[in-house]
C-alpha cells in the first residue's frame, strides 16, 4: 500500500480534487481588451504615431492572414521571430497583436468602404415591386465578397517569409 506519508499524500490530493473550479465565465464573457497607456507606449504614445507605425506593417500583417497566419498568438509568434519589434523595442505579445491586427483591419475595411462606387442617379424604387417579408425570408441574403487586396512583394521579401515558415514550421 506505501508509507502512511504517501497514503496522507494521496487523501489530500483526493480532498484538493473533490472541490471545483469557480466558474469566471460570466465575468469575462464579453469582455473585449481595452487599450490602456501601457499598451500604447509600445505603439508610439499616440493615436498618430500608432496609425503610422501600423501602416508600416499593414503589407506584412496582410500577407501573414494570406498565408493563413490571422491569430494574435501566431502573429505575435510570427513578429518575434522576425525580430521585428514594437515601437519601445519590445517583443510583441498576443495583447499587443490584437489591438494592431483591430487598428490595420479597421484601416482597410475604411479603404474599402471608401472605394464602393454609388452611382450619380439614383433610381425611383417601385414599392409595390419589392418582395414581401415572407418572401425575403425564403431567399437567403447574397454575401457581400470581401475586397482582395493584392500585395506585391518582392521576390527577396517572398523567399524571407518562406525561409521564416520552413523555419517555424520544422522546429515543431
């Protein structure tokens, strides 16, 4: 059976384990990350600074998403790696990646709302002609496709990034 230590031992860790975990969902289940001061001392210390510094990696964020790479903690991975460094010189870590990934995102779903064309006319729509709720609930609504923004990248720039996944890829 063992010592009297280890059966004490055991009885304990069964005590430790009889208890469950309190549940903290409720309290962060919404909760979205907030940009603090601390957090934008690695963006530049201001909201100009941090859009510039996130334009100056826009191309490099937008080809790690192509190449599947779209997570904060793969980014942050990808960043590090890269020795690319936030503005104070720091390593990138997931928190840090999120607000860059909402500031470049945001910045591109603008670019591309800016580029819709309206038409200089607009058309009398007919009232009488328009589907009934029914009928618009039968027909799924059509998907907006999303802009594809074509990145030209270099060919030094493109065998780097191959070299840096063959690389993070292998060290599994």
């Amino acid at each position: 059976m063992g010592s009297k230590a280890q059966v004490r031992s055991m009885q304990r860790g069964a005590a430790k384990r009889d208890r469950s975990l309190p549940d903290n969902t409720p309290d962060y289940a919404n909760a979205k990350p907030v940009l603090r001061k601390e957090d934008l001392a690695h963006f530049g210390l201001t909201e100009e600074r941090f859009d510039q510094f996130a334009s100056s990696l826009t191309e490099k964020i937008i080809g790690y998403a192509k190449a599947g790479f779209k997570k904060p903690a793969q980014v942050s991975h990808l960043l590090n790696k890269e020795q690319i460094r936030t503005w104070a010189g720091k390593e990138w870590n997931p928190r840090l990646v999120y607000f860059l990934l909402a500031r470049i995102y945001t910045r591109v779903a603008e670019r591309a709302a800016a580029r819709i064309i309206v038409p200089a006319k607009s058309k009398r729509v007919d009232i009488s002609a328009m589907p009934s709720r029914s009928e618009r609930r039968r027909s799924p609504p059509k998907a907006a496709e999303a802009p594809v923004l074509n990145v030209p990248l270099t060919s030094e720039e493109m065998s780097r990034r191959l070299e840096a996944l063959r690389a993070h890829f292998n060290e599994r």
